[in-house]
C-alpha cells in the first residue's frame, strides 16, 4: 500500500520512500575456538562462560594477510549474488567496524575494491557494537531521498585481532564475521520505519583501546603494556547495557504503539545471554520471538545484527514487524523498527 501524502502549499502529491532490506548474506570463519581449547589457554571453564556470557563457541579468522574487508568481500559477494546485483550498480555502501583493515583508508572501500564496486562511493562507521544499527539507519536515509536505488551496509569485525587471549575477562566475549544487507526503495508500508540513536561519551573511560590512536600511538611501551588490546571494565558495561538497551525498544514499542503480539521478532546484539534476557523481558516478549546466536558465534561487535538476519530469514514474512536493538562502546545504543520486505 503507497502512503501519499499531500503537501499543503503546492498541493502536490509526494510519495514516501522507505529503505527496504531486500537480502542479506553472512559469512563466518570455518575456526571454531571453544571454551574448551579456551580453558587451555586461560584459567576458565566452560561453566563459568556458559553461566555468565552464554557462549560456547566463536569464529576465529586465521591465516596471513587476511583481516575484515575479506570476511566484509565474502558476505557482499554473496549478497550480490542472491539479490542478483551487478557490482556497477551499487550506489553507496558503508561498512561498521571496529577493526578496520588499517587506520586508513576505508575498509568500506577495500571491500568495494575486492568485489568490484566501481561506481559508488562508501565509507566506515565506527559506533562499536552499535555500528550496524547506526550504519542501517544512515543509509536508510540515503535511499529514502530517492537518489540511492542500491545501498549495501556490512558489518564486519576480526575482534581477534584486538582481543588479548590472556585476559580472561574479554577474551571468552568475541569472535570473527561478517554480514551484509542490500537496501532499496520502497513505496510499500514496508522497510524500515524508525530509528532511534544515543551517545554517551564518558562511557568511553570503561570499554575502550588505550593505544594505536593518535593520543598515545603505537611504541614497543604500548605494545608491552598490551595496550593495544580491548579494555573493558565488565560490571558497568554489563550496567549500562541492560538499561539502556531495554529502554530503547520499551520506548520503540510504546512510540508505535507496539505491543508484544505486534512483534514478530527482536534483534539484539549478542553481548551477554543475561543482557539478551533482560531486554526481552522488558519488552514483554517470549523467547520464541528472540534471535540469538551468541552461543556459536559470541560477540562480532558490528556483524551480530545482520548475522541473526541472514540465519534467520527464510523463517521471516512479508510485513513481519521487526526490532533491532543494540549497545556498545562509546557508549552507543539504540533501536531500528521495520517491517520485513520479502518472503524468502
Ligand atoms: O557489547 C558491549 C560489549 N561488552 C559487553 O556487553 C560486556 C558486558 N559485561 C559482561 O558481559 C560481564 O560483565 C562479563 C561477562 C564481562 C563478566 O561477567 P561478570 O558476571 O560481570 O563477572 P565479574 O567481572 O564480576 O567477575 C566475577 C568473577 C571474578 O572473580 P572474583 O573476583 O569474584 O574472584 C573474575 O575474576 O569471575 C572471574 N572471572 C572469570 N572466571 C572464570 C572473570 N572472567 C572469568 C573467566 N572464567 N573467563
């Protein structure tokens, strides 16, 4: 059904466009580090990881010279292929990360190099484990000024190459992959309908990396200091994260007036099975209705939204009303609400 709405001084009739997800693809490393190899590397158990994060298993890239934009080229090329999209028409395309290739240039633009994006122009975002949300929302905003027919948004993380694995603190948490989505216009009421993005930079002080930017850059001190890894102090993020991401849907919900019946799924980012939980909880919604995969992949930062997607879409419908809910380092949080476009 077009939504047409009249513009009352010219009395024209404009027609509203939405960005629609019309594909996704994913793409995971074939290592498969358990909790069990893990608890030959550090003091823990599988117990422990199993009862406090909910993660038995991640996908750890391997192999020289390889890093995110070749797990971002597998997941694009796969998109490309199923949405049946010739390279050449790609208008945009914006990859969330937080393990960029290098500091420069792009991976966006690595990835648009290794699979043949020739005409369009792309760039990273970096808003942690909220990067695909806020990645979707802003190309959402280039398709629906009805100049961008073919916009591809991926996430994709080697959280591996960041990850101190003798810190038995973070390194259970993360894992590698990567997945991306094809947006298109729509005059339907369908796509995405709303979303809602927070900051809150004094979080920064306790899930950040200390060295490698500008402020301290990389020396043998950093580097012996292991400062070039993630630091995270758990017990506030953990804090942070259930209020604020539970907050956010709530909030989606009672904009929309959504009620739990209303929803067909939730999206959430997999950081911790507890925070998954609480966020359902609020939302009044059953566990049926909750994507999680955290237990074989654990947290690929900007790739765990459209990683549920892709392993999740031949189960979703046409018109199906769907939350994605996120947070992560910055701090960063926040909720998309769409309709799902297609029937697979
Ligand atoms: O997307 C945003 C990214 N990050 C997050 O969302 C992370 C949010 N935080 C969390 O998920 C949790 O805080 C953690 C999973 C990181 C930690 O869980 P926790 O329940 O907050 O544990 P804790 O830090 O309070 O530590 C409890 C105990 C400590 O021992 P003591 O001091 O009580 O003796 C830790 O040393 O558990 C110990 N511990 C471990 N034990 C076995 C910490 N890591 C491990 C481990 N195995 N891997």
């Amino acid at each position: 059904m077009s939504q047409k709405p009249q513009n009352e001084f010219n009395n024209i009739t404009m027609t509203k466009i939405r960005a629609a997800i019309t594909g996704v693809n994913g793409y995971v490393p074939e290592y498969i580090l358990t909790n069990n190899e893990l608890a030959t590397m550090i003091d823990t158990t599988d117990e422990w990881i199993m009862t406090r994060i909910g993660i038995k298993e991640r996908r750890i890239q391997k192999g020289e010279g390889l890093g995110t934009s070749d797990m971002g080229a597998e997941a694009v090329l796969g998109l490309l292929k199923k949405t049946n999209t010739k390279p050449e028409d790609v208008d945009f395309l914006i990859c969330a990360t937080v393990t960029p290739d290098m500091q420069f240039p792009a991976t966006a633009n690595v990835i648009s190099d290794k699979v043949g994006i020739t005409n369009a122009f792309s760039f990273d975002l970096n808003a942690g484990c909220s990067g695909f949300l806020f990645a979707l929302a802003t190309a959402s905003k280039y398709v629906e000024s009805g100049e961008y027919k073919k916009v591809i948004v991926v996430g994709a993380e080697k959280m591996s190459s960041i990850v101190d694995y003798t810190d038995r603190a973070v390194c259970p948490i993360f894992g590698d992959g990567a997945a991306a989505v094809m947006l298109e216009p729509t005059t339907e009421d369908l796509g995405i309908v709303d979303s809602m993005m927070k900051v809150d930079g004094a979080g920064r002080k306790y899930l950040h990396q200390k060295a490698g930017g500008s402020v301290k850059p990389s020396s043998h001190e950093t580097i012996d200091a292991r400062e070039h890894f993630i630091y995270q102090e758990g017990q506030p993020v953990f804090k942070y994260a259930v209020t604020n991401m539970a907050d956010i849907s709530v909030e989606m919900m009672k904009k929309h007036n959504l009620t739990a019946d209303d929803i067909a799924w939730l999206v959430p980012h997999q950081a911790n099975m507890r925070i998954i939980d609480a966020t359902a909880n609020r939302m009044g919604l059953s566990k049926e209705k909750v994507m999680i995969n955290i237990q074989k992949y654990g947290n690929t930062t900007a790739a765990t939204l459209p990683l549920c997607l892709w392993e999740w879409e031949s189960q979703l419908k046409k018109g199906d009303n769907i939350i994605l809910a996120a947070f992560g380092a910055g701090f960063t949080w926040g909720a998309i609400y769409l309709k799902w476009a297609y029937n697979s």
